[in-house]
C-alpha cells in the first residue's frame, strides 16, 4: 500500500513544474524565455542600424578642385605683366640727345640697357623736376621727344616691376627747333614734371591753354645705374 503516496506526490507537481524537452530546453506556456536570446536579437538590430550605408556630407564649406592632369602648369598671372626675362633691343638714337620719340597711343616696351648718361640729379634738381626721389641718377637714361597735342591732358604712365626706374618730361622746344639739347645748368629748361613711384608712376602733362603743340623731353632712368625692361604708355584725352 505504500506506492499510492509517490502518485500523490507526482500528480501535485504537474501543474507547476516546467517541462523539460531534449537538450535540456524548457518550454511551456507561462515560461520564462531563455536567457540571453532577447538581448542577442536586439543587439543585432542595433548593429544593423548602425552598420547600414551612411551619406558622408559635404560640411567643410570649401570648393572641392579638379585635378589638373594634363600636364601643364597652370598660374594666375597676368597675360598682359612685363617679362622681365624678355629681349628687347636698346633704340639706336636719333643724336646725342634723344633716342627716339613717342606719340600719344604709344604703348611700348624699352630698356635702359646701353642707354648714354647726359644728366644727373644737379640737372633734374636746376630744372625744377618735382618730386624728384633721392639718388645720384649717374647711370644711363633713355629719351624721348614727345609732342603734345596742345588740346589734349596727356598721362604718360610707366611700368617697372624688374627695377627701380623714374620717369620725367622736360617741356622743351629747342630740340625739335634746331637739335639744341639741354644743358645741365640751362635757365630755359624750368618747366619739368616727375613722379617718384619708383617702379609704377604716372605724370601728367595738362592741356595748353591756347591749344598750341609743344615738345617735351621724356625721360627714363632709375636713381641708381641699372640695366632693366620697362613700358610706357601714353594716354592723351
């Protein structure tokens, strides 16, 4: 008779024991899931959020360069800037006082190489040139004779980015007259005009008042000897 107390005892477990399947596994309605099982699926939806494709924006505000790849080199300077590397063949003088002339809508490129020394500062200084820019001005100078207009404001501008150059215009008849060139301590030459920008000036020749033509000496050198490119240009309005 002592069998029917185990039955008992099997019986009142039943209904609140799990349920053991192979493996170990449990299963049952009620029952706890497995450990870990939730937070491995989660985990894993969590990486796929973040491992997906990303979209790398553009935030550093700057312009994204092409890169040059045909073998060129490319530069940002000016087309029309002076090359100072450039040959330019000295004028041949026209006596032993001018070298050439200039006329308004000139746009030419010269160059003190060879130029002949005729004045220096005792002579710019006696003619009144101002401003003068300090120097000796003992090298060579190059000349032009130029005819103003007469009713016309005439600028003649000059470039000098290899050097130091100083351009002047002496207003003086004689040469054209009878070929009489200045001397240095000659009364009649006071009328003179300078700009001492030493590189990049600009002179300025003002209309006659009754419209008359009239000659001037323009003259190029730098206040210490040196051989250099230069342009002028000669705007007459």
């Amino acid at each position: 008779m002592r069998p029917a107390p185990m039955l008992l005892a099997v019986g009142l477990c039943l209904p609140s024991c799990a349920i053991f399947g192979k493996g170990g596994d449990t299963a049952g309605a009620g029952g706890p899931a497995p450990v870990g099982a939730d937070d491995d699926d989660e985990g894993a939806d969590e990486d796929d959020e973040s491992d997906g494709p990303e979209t790398d924006i553009d935030t550093d505000a700057d312009t994204d360069v092409e890169t040059d790849t045909d073998g060129d080199t490319d530069t940002d300077t000016d087309p029309d800037a002076l090359d100072c590397s450039q040959r330019v063949t000295p004028p041949t003088g026209i006596d032993a006082c001018v070298d050439t002339t200039l006329r308004c809508g000139d746009r030419i490129i010269g160059t003190t190489q060879g130029a002949a020394s005729r004045w220096g500062e005792d002579a710019y200084v006696n003619w009144y040139c101002f401003p003068l820019p300090d120097g000796d001005y003992a090298g060579g100078e190059v000349v032009y004779d130029f005819q103003h207009p007469g009713d016309k404001n005439v600028e003649i501008t000059l470039e000098s980015p290899c050097d130091e150059l100083d351009v002047l215009a002496l207003r003086w008849a004689f040469w054209d007259a009878d070929g009489e060139c200045p001397s240095e301590n000659s009364t009649l030459a006071s009328d003179c005009t300078a700009d001492d920008s030493r590189g990049d000036g600009t002179i300025t020749l003002p209309e006659i008042p009754d419209g008359t033509p009239y000659h001037y000496l323009v003259v190029v050198e730098g206040p210490e000897p040196v051989d250099t490119l230069y342009r002028l240009t000669v705007d007459c309005q």
